[in-house]
C-alpha cells in the first residue's frame, strides 16, 4: 500500500473543503531541501522516505531549487535519505497528522555523514487531540462518531478531553465531504455518524482562514479511501439492556398529592436489544490508477413492556412491543492521475424508521393514595383494549438522507494548483400519512353536560375529541448546496518558502417544513364567552368556538458566502508562520416575503475573521516545538431559530360564536368567512420577528422585533504551547488556550413605552438591548460574558507494548452566559434563545451586583489517563480514567417568571468530584489470512452513579410575588419576602428537594462484538 506521493515543489494541499482539509490533517507532509557541501542546491538527486513500520517508501526528485514535496504521508517515523554517486545524506523524520516537515540534507561522502534536520510543524497544538488512525481502529465498537469524541454536553466521559466547557459556547458543527451536518436526531442519521468504521476523523478545525468553523469549534471527516489491494471487513455487534448497569434512584412530587415527596424511586427497566451487522469494502477497480470504498450497517432495536392501566376496571395485564431500525451506507471512487492529480466522487444513504410505542410506567417503588403500590402501573389513559393498543401501536416516524460529494485537486505547473469540491444534501423526514388523521377534529374544551337539550348520548366530558389528531410531520426537507474553490501558490525561493491561498465558498440552504395539523382543529368551549383582545366579551347562544391549524409550516431559502486569503511562510528551516484573513456573508432564509419584511443579513465586513498561528522549533534536533495561535470565529443562525423566528411558526386562531349544539356539523378552516355563527376576531400568536408589527409604531423606537444595529456572535481564540521530545516515543507539552466572548445574539426581553414587555433579537449590552428596563436606568443590562482559561500538562508514550498519555487541566469559566449551548440550562440547546437575558432581573442579585461567576461547566481541575497494553498472546487491553473537579451550583428564587440567583453564582459550592473509568479488550485470532477479532467493550466500568444536578436550587416552590420595586430597593432578603407573603395569606411552599441530586452519571454501557477482516 502507497503512504506517499511525491508533488512539485512547493506545492502544498491547503483545501478549503473540509473533506479534502480532513484528509490533510489525516496525513502530513514532508519538504526535502538537498545542498552540497557549499549550501548550493542539487538538482535530480532522488530522496526516499522509509517508514520504521510496515508500508511502501515514499520517493520524489528534486528540482532545480534543490527541493521536493512529498504530500499524504501517514504519520509515523520515517528515515528520509538522498543519495548521489559516492555521497549520501540521511535524517530522522517523525510526521504528525496536519503537519509540514522540513528537511535539509546536505551531501557530502559517505564516510563524513552528518544528518542535520528540522521538522517545522504549521498546526497549532490542537495537533494533540487528533484522532490518528491506531486510535481509529482502536475505538470501541458500537460507537457513533459523537460517542466517540464524547459530545455529551451534560456527561462527562474520558473520551471528552478536548470538548469540555470552553468549547461550548455552541454545540459542535460536523463537517463530512465538505457538507456541514445538523444534530443526528434532526432529518434522520446521517450515514457517518454511526458508521464510525468508515471515516477518517480530525481533531477540532485549526485557526487557518479556510476553516469553515463557528464559536462552538467543528469536527471534520472524511470518507475513507480505497487501498492498493483488496481489503474488507464483516462484523456484528450486540447491545442488550442485559448488560447494561442498574436504573438510577430519584425523588418526585407524588403527581396524587403535590406535597408528598417520594425518594428513592426507579423506573422498572424495559427490555430491549439491538443488533447490527456490518461491512466495509475498499480496493483498486482494475483499472489504473481507481481504487474504491464502500461501508454500510444496519441495526434494529425491539422493546417490550408489560404494563396495567390505573384506570382499566379489570387491571389486566397488556403488552406493548415496538421498534426501530436504521440503515446507513457510503462509497466512494477515487481516480489518481499524474503528477498528484485527483477526483473523487463520494455518495452516502441513511435511511430511519421506528413504529410504535408504549405507555410510560410509574415507578416501582410509588404508591397510590391508598397505599398500594404503583409497580406495573400506568397512569396513562385507557379508552378500551382496541382504542387504546391503536393509540400506541398506530405511531411511528421515518427518515431519509442523501449525500453526494464530488471534489478534483489538480495541480498545474510546479507552483500552482486547483482544487475544487461541491456537496449535496437531501436529508428529509415525514410521518406516515396511515398515522395521521384525515378529518377535521373537534375538541371539548369544556364539557356540554350542563346544556339544556343536549340529548344523553351527545353529552361528553372536557378533552374528548370525536377524531384521530392530524397532527405530524407532512414533509420535513433541508437541501444544502454547498460549492467550495481554493488556488495555491508557491512561488518558491530557496531559503524562504511561501505558499498563498486564495478560495471562495458558497453555501445554499433550502428548506422546506410542514409539521403540524394537517386538517383544522375546532376547539369547542360550551357555555363560555369569549374576552376579545380589546377587553369586550363574545359568545353564541351555546359559547364560542375555535379554529386552528397550529405548527411550523414554510418554504424559505438561505445563502452565506466566505472567501479568505491565507499566506504560509517559512523564513527558516524552523520556523513557520501562517497568517489569514477570512470574511463571510449570511442571508438567513425568511418564511416570509413582501414590505415591512426585514431579515437581518450580516455583510462580509461585519464577519470578518483573522487568523494567525505559529511554529519554532529552536534547534536541528528537533526535541523542542514552541507553537502560537490566535483566531475570531463568527456563527451563524440555525435552520432552527429561522424557523422559530422568521416566519415558520404558524399559531393563527380565530373564534366564532356557538350558535348550534349540533357540533358535529361544524366544518370551518383558517381564513374561511362561511364558517357557522359570526366571526369575532383573529389573533396571531407566532407573528414573524423580522416582520413590522403594529404595536412597535407605539414607541417609535424599533419597526421589527429585530435591533437593526444586530451583529453576529463572535468569539476569540488564542494560546501558546511548548512541547518537548524526552525520548524517540516520548513525549511532555505544556499548553494554554484561552477564550472568549466578543458578542452574543440573543432574545433580550424589553420594556418598551406604550407597548410593555416585548422579546427582541438584539446583541444583550449593546444598542437597543442596554437600557431594557427605562424605569431603572441605573441598571443597564450587561453584556453577555463567557471567559475561559485552561493550562493543560501531558505526558505522551507511543509504542508497542504499553502507550499511554496522562494529562493534567487546569481550567476556569467563568461568566453570566452560558452560552448557545446553555450549560446553565441542562444543555439545552435552543440557539441564540436561550433564557439568560428574558428579563433585568436574571442579571443582578440581591446587592445590585451584576451576575457574574463561575458558570456550571467550570470544573478547575481534571486528571486524565488513556493507558494500551498489548499482551504477548496479542491480546490489546484499554483503559480510559478520568477525575474532576465537581460543577458549581447556584441559589436561585423566581421572581416575576424569571430565575434570579440572588447570592450570585457559585455561593452553593461544588457537586462531588466525578470519576469514571472505561475499559475495551480485544482479541485478534489470524486464520490463514484472515483475522477474526472478538471485542468486549464497558463504558463506565464500576457502574458509579455519581450526581450532575439537583433537583431544585430554589429554596421555594412558588414565585415570589412582590411588586417589582421591591426587586431594584437593594439589598433585600427573598426569607423576608416569603414572611411577607405568608403573612399575606400568599402560598409561598419551602422546597423539600432543596438540593437532593435529580441527575446521574450514565450507568454501565457494555458492547460485544465480532469481525472478519481480510
């Protein structure tokens, strides 16, 4: 198998697409400079690359500058020499994922060889949490690429060294051939994200200008490409519920008596068991020069659960059983011609489907309020044994997902080249039309039973419907379209290189979105009247009625546009330094057309991103590597928040009087002037935010819910980093990183004049979003703040039998913005909607201090350990061990509808420290040959059950109700305010789960499997 080709000088792969920029930093590439004795370059000397392991040498012929590229080589140690006749020169070369190594070999005799070389590494130290190919093979089983770096916002995992809280100013964004790749669970999986076996991964993009990240950083992957000589693999994997660690405890409110708290509760387990066969495939064509990959897998999981029904008369026992399945698989064609010349086409399907469901079980250990136990029992609703097995069993989702990634890298000349790649997505997901309802349904909102001539069997209770909802996901599409163009230069001169870059890429986003009702909804409310919005009273001779179609219904288009220049410059042979300049345009897609429609479009000059980083190593040896780098980041608005705000959000109702007790005959829709009865009014409760609505002409201040001075979130990067080669696989870095926020975008509530309290997309702390409260001008609302410093130790031994790497952090967050990723929320991931500035309030305590602290990722310190050893029988044992510091928790009470942390942040101390250890072992057994490997894999090993949040840090239940001065007469008591209360005769209720923990660490996970490679 090749691990090399050689290239024209100074012709260096900087690729804009990130699959072509993953396949880069897969590999490395080395520059060989040959002079004889007087420094004078030597023309036509052939310079070989052997590599220490296994693999084929790698070779290219120097120019008449004296110098060759070899480009793609794998990472590893290598002895690069170059030979004339009677004269030779040899070096030692170690080549790392992303890096560029320079050599210069002087000839002089045999017999006075002297190796003189200098590796200059371009990457930044980020280079150390690469996931290199013996890590990829050695990745458990039954993982999905996000398992595998541990994207669990809320779990902390060994594996999630790099993706911790300074990262998360916003969930990570997933880059495959060249195409950015929502969430798994939004439009269905995507192939790469299960069929980890299938990928090339990357460690978080670096601070070059061709990088396509966002403030939460990204992930780049590229499918794997054929090989020389035939190759493939067959596997199957099991998971069951069997293998698996116990259910965590938990404390409730008992739902029969809201003062009653249960503790030390657990949901009974559901069976359950997943199996996935597997296949990977890749090799030459037969013909020159095209060699091929193909991977694909496909897993089905069964539950089954008994359940009895509180209200079912004869407590039977019903059995429920649904499942779900997945199929996902990619190919991919690669032509290599002449002179470093490529093309490629890759394709991948995914396609989702689950059917059916089952009612949620009380826990084992609750009681009833007659004290019987709740075990086995539902409180769902039972309609009869065939209503109710329909309800559960006739429900079920599908989904769909289509890729095709072309991409040509073309070299022209021995000082340019070309590359160019295009990505098309067609993910989509629906509901079945068989699971939807088909007629219009109408609801009691109140019961008919106190109406005068109602016949007996007409009369129903509140929430009965005569129809099956229509509501679900009519069709669900987002296209993205996504063309990327980069030309190289290299000039090239002998003693100083550089290498200039130049792309362009450009991104389309459609989507189209219908998920909601179908068919109208009537909503009946017998004997009521109706208060209309200007404070008048309305109803028909029985009540009033309604008439909606709730959901996010649209079609809408979006474009963003980067292009970036980017200089590489070696001054020396030790020191390296690349400097770029990228800015981006952002049209977000509006659902919605015509006057007085403003969406916000952020122009190249408002996102614009330099970026800097550089490498020294001090001597020829090479044991030391000094490295800098610095970098702004702009993000970009979510297919997600277009929707919610832009247009998408559809809530129209209107009402009519009820006018007929004969409301079966109802038949009405949205818009309609025919419906029975007269019309009241119509009220709009999703208007669009980009949209001029007619109560902001009250204050004359904004024309839409948008601040038109709005600017996109960005965020700030630098660090500096020494690493020193102790020994030949040996390893120790000492590096800092620190982070921050320059802006946020957010929903900033606003007290406006004339118009009250209004949500508004603005930057908090800037423009309109500064004085949000005019009553109490002394209070501006501060700026969003997120603050990270980390200080990172490692030492690193690579090899055979025992590698291991063992890391110390010492890190801080600290802030009043938990960032996009709302780690003060749970993680909830609402982008740019998240709840930290809805009101004044949340930003100041109880001393009229700004909120500001330690934020709930902050865990100061973490010890690390990634220990293989592999036995004589071959025999390959992983631990995984981790040890943190515990997150900080805040008090908070509510006030007036928002969360108020009175004492500031942190004032409640820190969660136990947490720990987890993970273990894999594996086995290879050769048959001839064949390889049969046997795999047993255990994620949290001792099953520790250690608490990640509490289930209340409010010391009440109920809202403080004083009246808003109350809150600005600094300082103040939330113990006097509830005295003050009660003494009132208000219900103010203590928290009797005053910080009982109500979140656990995961429980034990265990994964067997199986595969025959060839």
């Amino acid at each position: 198998m090749r691990v090399c080709r050689p290239a024209p000088v100074l012709l260096l792969l900087l690729l804009v697409a990130p699959q072509l920029a993953a396949a880069q930093q897969r590999t490395g590439t080395v520059e060989v400079t040959v002079e004889d004795v007087a420094g004078r370059p030597l023309a036509g000397v052939l310079v070989t690359a052997a590599p220490e392991a296994a693999g084929e040498p790698c070779r290219c012929t120097t120019r008449q500058d004296g110098r060759c590229v070899m480009l793609a080589v794998a990472p590893g140690t290598y002895q690069v020499f170059a030979a004339t006749a009677g004269q030779a020169e040899g070096a030692a070369a170690t080549v790392a994922p992303g890096e560029h190594t320079v050599l210069v070999l002087a000839l002089r005799a045999e017999e006075r060889s002297t190796p003189r070389a200098a590796g200059v590494p371009v990457a930044t130290m980020s280079a150390r949490t690469a996931i290199d190919r013996e890590d990829l093979s050695n990745l458990p089983a039954r993982r999905t690429l996000f398992d595998a770096l541990r994207l669990d916002l809320a779990q902390p995992s060994p594996g999630n060294w790099w993706r911790d809280a300074g990262d998360a100013f916003a969930p990570p964004r997933l880059f495959i051939d060249g195409v950015e790749y929502p969430a798994p669970e939004e439009h269905g999986p995507h192939p790469a994200v299960h069929a980890l076996e299938a990928l090339r991964l990357d460690a978080p993009e670096r601070p070059g200008a061709s990088a396509a990240r966002g403030t939460g950083g990204a992930i780049s992957a590229a499918w794997r490409a054929g090989a020389s000589r035939l190759s493939g693999e067959a596997s199957f994997v099991y998971e069951g519920w069997r293998l698996n660690g116990a259910p965590r405890r938990f404390s409730r409110y008992s739902p029969w008596d809201r003062n009653l708290v249960e503790r030390n509760l657990t949901i009974p387990a559901t069976p359950w068991a997943d199996v996935t066969p597997g296949f990977s495939l890749g090799g030459p064509v037969g013909l020159p020069h095209l060699s091929f990959h193909a991977s694909g897998s496909f897993s089905r999981r069964d539950h089954h659960r008994k359940v009895v029904f509180l209200d079912d008369p004869d407590r039977v026992v019903r059995h429920f059983s649904w499942f779900s399945w997945s199929a996902q698989g990619s190919a991919n064609l690669t032509a290599t011609f002449s002179r470093g010349r490529r093309a490629r086409l890759a394709v991948a399907f995914g396609r989702r489907r689950n059917r059916g469901g089952a009612p949620a079980l009380e826990p084992d250990q609750g009681r009833l309020p007659d004290g019987s136990p709740t075990a086995g029992l539902t409180r769902s609703p039972f309609a009869g044994a065939v209503e109710t097995q329909a309800r559960w069993r006739d429900t079920g989702a599908d989904a769909r997902r289509l890729t095709l990634s072309p991409s040509i890298d073309w070299p022209i000349g021995g000082a340019w080249s070309l590359s160019a790649s295009a990505a098309l997505s067609f993910p989509s997901s629906w509901t079945p039309r068989s699971f939807r309802g088909t007629a219009t349904r109408r609801i009691f909102a109140t019961s008919n039973a106190r109406v005068s001539g109602i016949p007996p069997g007409e009369v129903h209770a509140a929430g009965f419907a005569d129809h099956p909802s229509s509501y679900g996901t009519v069709r669900d599409t987002t296209r993205r379209a996504l063309l990327s163009l980069e030309a190289n230069w290299a000039p090239g001169r002998r003693r100083t290189a550089h290498l200039f870059a130049a792309g362009l890429r450009a991104e389309r986003t459609s989507d189209t979105v219908y998920i909601g009702h179908e068919r109208p909804v009537i909503r009946l409310y017998w004997n009521r009247a109706l208060v209309t919005a200007n404070g008048s009273r309305a109803r028909g001779a029985y009540g009033y009625y309604t008439v909606a179609r709730p959901g996010t219904i649209g079609r809408a288009a979006g474009t963003s546009v980067a292009a970036w220049l980017q200089d590489r410059w070696s001054p020396g042979r030790h020191l390296s330094i690349e400097a770029g300049l990228r800015a981006e345009r952002e049209a977000p897609p509006s659902y919605v057309e015509g006057p007085g429609v403003r969406t916000p479009v952020f122009g190249f000059g408002d996102m614009l991103a330099p970026r800097l980083s550089m490498a020294w190593k001090p001597d020829d040896a090479g044991a030391w590597r000094l490295q800098g780098w610095f970098g702004l980041y702009s993000d970009h608005f979510t297919i997600r928040l277009a929707r919610t705000l832009f247009g998408a959000r559809h809530d129209l109702v209107e009402s009519w009087t009820l006018d007929t007790m004969d409301w079966r005959t109802l038949e009405c829709d949205e818009g309609r002037r025919d419906c029975p009865g007269q019309f009241i009014e119509r009220v709009d409760r999703q208007r669009p935010w980009n949209v001029a609505d007619p109560l902001l002409a009250r204050s004359s201040v904004l024309a839409t819910r948008i601040d038109p001075g709005l600017r996109p979130m960005q965020t700030g990067e630098w660090g500096a980093g020494i690493e020193r080669q102790v020994a030949r696989s040996t390893s120790v870095g000492l590096a800092y990183t620190g982070k921050w926020l320059v802006r946020a975008v957010e929903d900033v509530g606003l007290s406006l004049p004339g118009v009250g309290e209004l949500a508004v997309l603005a930057n908090p702390g800037s423009g309109w979003a500064t004085t949000v409260a005019p009553g109490h001008p002394a209070f501006p609302l501060p700026k969003a703040s997120r603050r990270y410093h980390e200080l990172e130790v490692e030492l690193r031994r690579r090899g055979r039998p025992l590698a291991f790497a063992a890391r110390y952090r010492w890190s801080r967050l600290t802030g009043n913005y938990g960032g996009l990723a709302a780690s003060d929320e749970g993680g909830r991931e609402s982008t740019n909607l998240t709840s930290a500035f809805d009101a004044l309030y949340s930003s100041y305590d109880r001393f009229g201090r700004p909120v500001d602290g330690p934020l709930p990722g902050d865990r100061p310190h973490r010890l690390g350990l990634d220990a293989t050893l592999v036995l004589p029988s071959g025999t390959t044992v992983s631990i995984s061990a981790l040890l943190e510091s515990g997150r900080p928790e805040s008090s908070e009470i509510t006030f007036r509808g928002a969360p108020v942390w009175f004492n500031g942040l942190g004032d409640l101390g820190r969660q136990p420290p947490f720990s987890q250890v993970d273990a894999r072992v594996r086995q290879d057994i050769r048959v001839g040959t064949l390889v049969v490997t046997l795999e047993a894999s255990v994620d949290n090993v001792f099953d520790q059950g250690a608490p990640l949040g509490f289930f209340s840090n409010n010391p009440y239940r109920d809202r403080l109700a004083v009246p808003e001065a109350a809150f600005f007469e600094f300082p103040w008591d939330p113990a006097a305010w509830a005295r003050l209360l009660r003494d009132q005769g208000v219900r103010v209720r203590d928290e009797q789960l005053f910080l009982q923990p109500n979140r656990f660490q995961r429980p034990r996970r265990a994964v067997l499997a199986a595969a025959l490679r060839f």
